[in-house]
C-alpha cells in the first residue's frame, strides 16, 4: 500500500483584490457626489470622500489580510486533519496487516522485520506522539517475538537433529547390534565378550547407549538360566538315556536266558525301550546334550538302517532296500542313525497305516544317497518350507518348535555338525520322498561281503539279531 498524501494545495481566493476593488467603488461613488457638491463645500465633501475612501480601502485591506492568515490557518488545519487520516488509513492498511503476519509467524519474517512498522522502505514516520508510540510498542513486540522465534526454531532444529540422531541409532541397534549379541551370547560367549564387540561407543544417543547395554545385560541372564536350564534337563536326560541303554542291555540278557514262551513279550519290552531311547535322545540332543549311545568301529550301512528302523513304532512298515558294502565311521553312525530314524518315524507317522515306506541305498562318488518315500499325502507348500528350513538347522529357538516338529529339528541339527544334507522331493510313490546325502568323509571301507538285499523284519529283531546288526556301545 503507497504512502497516502497529506493534502491538496488550495485555490487562490479573490479576497486579495478586495483593497482594490474598494478603492475603485470609493473612486467611482464619490466622484459623483463631489462634483455635485457646491463649489464652496466642494473641497471639503472631496476630502470627506477621500478620507472615507481611505478608510473603506484600509478596512478592506484589514479584511483581506484577516482572510488571508484565516485561511491559512483552515488550510494547516485542513492539512493536518487530511495528514492524521492519511496516517491513520495506512496504519490500518499497511502496517497494522504487516505487523500481525510478523507476530503470527515471525520465522519467516526476514532479519531485521520490526522495521516492517515503518512501511516500505521505511518511509513512514508519524508525526502523532500517540502513533509514535503505537509505532515504537509494535518495533518492540516484533523484535522480542523475532528473537524468541528464533530460539524456539533452534532448539526445534536441535530436537529434529538429535531425534534423527536416535532413530538411526534404534535402527542399528534393532538391524545389527542386538541380533549380534542375541547370536553371540547363544553361542556361549559372555557378557563381557559381547559388550565389548558391541562398541557402544558408536551411537551417539547415550539413551540408545543405555537401553542396548541394559537390553543385551538382560539377555545375557535369560541366556544363562536358559543354558542352566537346559544343561539340567540335558544331566537329567543323561540318566534317563543310561538307565534305558541298561534296561536294553538286561532285556537283550534275559531273552538269551528264557525260552520261547516269554520270548515275544521281551522282544516287544526290547522295541519299547528303544522307542523310549529315541525318545530321550532326541530331547537330549534338543537340549544341547549328546546321544545315549556311541560306536568304536565303522557300522555296515545295513545295519545303521535296521538300527534306526528298531527304534520307531511302525517298523513292519518300512522296507529296506540297500545293496551298499560302505559302512559309516564310528564317531557318526550314532547320529546318522538317530537322523535316519526321526525321518523314517515321520515318513511313517504322515502315511496311511497300510502304507509301507520304502528306504533306498546309492553309493556315489560323493558319497551315499539314502531316500525315503512314503505313499500319503503330498506336503502343502507351507509345510514343505517349514520342513525344509527345520531340515536345515534354521530352527535354534526351542521356543519356535512345535511338537510334530521336534524330529525335524533334531535333524537339522544333526544334519549340520556332520555336513549331511537332507532335501524334500515329490514320490514316485505319490507322497513325499526325502533324499539324505551322506558325504564321504563319514564313511569308512567295510572288508565284509555285502547284503544284496535286505527287507525289515515283521517282528521286532530278536536278542542275537540286534546284537549282530548293531555293535554293543564302547564302555
């Protein structure tokens, strides 16, 4: 808005040739009168007329003049009058707007903004004592409301700053430390150790830096009275495991002793309790513990299977189909025989119980490939990814396992603290076959002839059949 004018300059008046025009009347009346004056009056009716025209010219001058300073005086009046409106108006439209967008948001106003008041360019200056203090007031009122601004506005910017500080450090922290320190305290390191791979020293939050150090503190104790926990049950298992290996021991004694007549009825005590070894060993091996059993000697690839069918429910089942002279090395047979049977126990459990599930031996030169095929139902997908990553050791949170998973994730684990591999494919036989690969660093030469072919008993082995399949366990 342009700084309005203060006013317009007035018009000349006529009043200034009033002296004049009154000389000219006198001059124009009186002449009459003294020419008709006698001649003897007629020099003092002249100076009469003179002297009252000399009065009338000074009286019109005197009127004239009093005209003159009267209108100059309507005139300063006027012009002030016009001057405060003009103020006023643009003190209303100019400044007064300007002024309430400096208060209302004065962080974009630019430096220097209470000078806003002043107008463009600073050309406003009210004449007003009133304006001018209204004018020197709103000065102060931006200015203290400038500069509260701006400190608001730094220390926002220092929030947003140390905000964005803080949430890179949770990301981190969240993405990489604390899935770290999780992995590495699973591990058996100590707190310590973790605490100083951890390098607190590289989030720059110390509240982020606190609640790592107090989170992986916590973690570090659950972890401990987890491994206490599970190093009980695995002592405690360990028993179980011991009194079982005796119970068989003693089974396998008695039925060299008795006759036939209570024969079957060992041999059906002698299956159970390997049932139950099973059992024990494979929350022994859950739990961080090892098997209850252990071999001095390579164990023929046939027997390493018919062990492993002795220990499932659903022995009649399986059928056994292996033409290999490899025998497996006597630190692994225990677990690639507990691997063998978890799998078998499953293949059997997920058939109908007519089915039979078929067990295949193929030497390579990579080593042996054993596969299992059963005839029920094909895995969902779903099912096959949760079976496939339990298969391969993914499953360490014994959280995580559901009950029909247990013997997948002993597998898993198996699998990997021997380098086996264990994959999933469709079955000629239409349900599911499962190809194991044993490498042939756990394989030994076997001098004995091999069986061409072998088929699992319908009843379980008896005393000297076991005996001969499956070496008795070092001392």
């Amino acid at each position: 808005m342009a700084h309005p004018d203060a006013s317009r300059p007035r018009p000349k008046s006529a009043w200034r040739h009033l002296p004049i025009a009154t000389l000219v009347v006198t001059a124009a009346l009186g002449t009459p009168v003294v020419l008709a004056a006698p001649d003897a009056a007629r020099p003092w009716v002249a100076g009469t007329v003179a002297a009252a025209g000399g009065c009338l010219v000074l009286l019109a001058s005197a009127a004239a003049r009093l005209h003159r300073r009267l209108t100059a005086q309507l005139d300063r009046t006027l012009a002030e009058s016009a001057r405060q409106r003009s103020e006023a108006a643009y003190l209303a439209g100019a400044v007064v707007p300007e002024m309430t967008a400096a208060l209302q948001d004065p962080t974009t106003a630019a430096p220097g903004a209470a000078g806003a008041v002043r107008g463009p360019a600073g050309a406003w200056h009210p004449a007003e004592p009133q304006l001018m203090a209204v004018q020197r007031a709103v000065e102060e009122a931006v200015g203290v409301a400038q500069r509260r601004a701006a400190a608001v506005d730094g220390e926002r910017r220092q929030a947003v700053r140390a905000l964005a500080s803080m949430s890179d450090d949770l990301r981190k922290a969240m993405a990489q430390t604390l899935p770290t320190a999780v992995r590495r305290l699973g591990e058996g390191a100590s707190l310590e150790t973790v605490r100083a791979e951890m390098r607190l020293s590289q989030f720059a939050n110390a509240h982020v830096r606190e609640l790592v150090e107090a989170g992986v503190r916590e973690l570090a104790v659950s972890e401990r009275r987890s491994a206490a926990a599970q190093a009980a049950s695995a002592k405690a298992l360990s028993r179980v495991q011991a009194q079982a290996v005796s119970i068989l021991a003693d089974l396998r004694g008695m039925q060299d002793r008795h006759g036939e007549a209570v024969l079957g009825d060992l041999l059906e005590l002698d299956h159970s309790t390997s049932q139950l070894g099973l059992l024990t060993d494979r929350l022994a091996l859950l739990m961080g513990g090892r098997a209850s059993r252990s071999w001095n000697k390579p164990i023929p690839m046939e027997s390493v299977l018919r062990g492993a069918v002795g220990r499932i429910a659903a022995y009649r089942r399986v059928r056994i189909n292996c033409s290999s002279n490899a025998a497996v090395s006597g630190f692994a047979a225990e677990g690639v025989m507990h691997l063998l049977a978890e799998l078998m126990d499953n293949a059997t459990s997920f058939s109908a119980p007519i089915d039979q599930v078929h067990v295949y031996v193929e030497e390579r030169s990579a080593g042996i490939v054993v596969t299992i095929e059963d005839s029920g139902l094909k895995m969902a997908d779903a099912a096959l990814r949760r079976a496939e990553e339990a298969v391969s050791g993914a499953m360490s949170d014994l959280a995580s396992l559901q009950g029909t998973r247990l013997g997948l994730a002993v597998v898993g684990r198996l699998a990997v603290k021997y380098g086996i591999s264990v994959s999933y494919r469709p079955s000629s036989r239409g349900g599911t076959g499962v190809v194991v690969h044993l490498p042939a660093q756990l394989l030994a030469q076997q001098r004995t002839a091999p069986h061409r072919t072998a088929h699992a008993p319908s009843a379980p082995p008896r005393g000297r059949a076991v005996a001969a399949a499956e070496p008795a366990p070092s001392p």
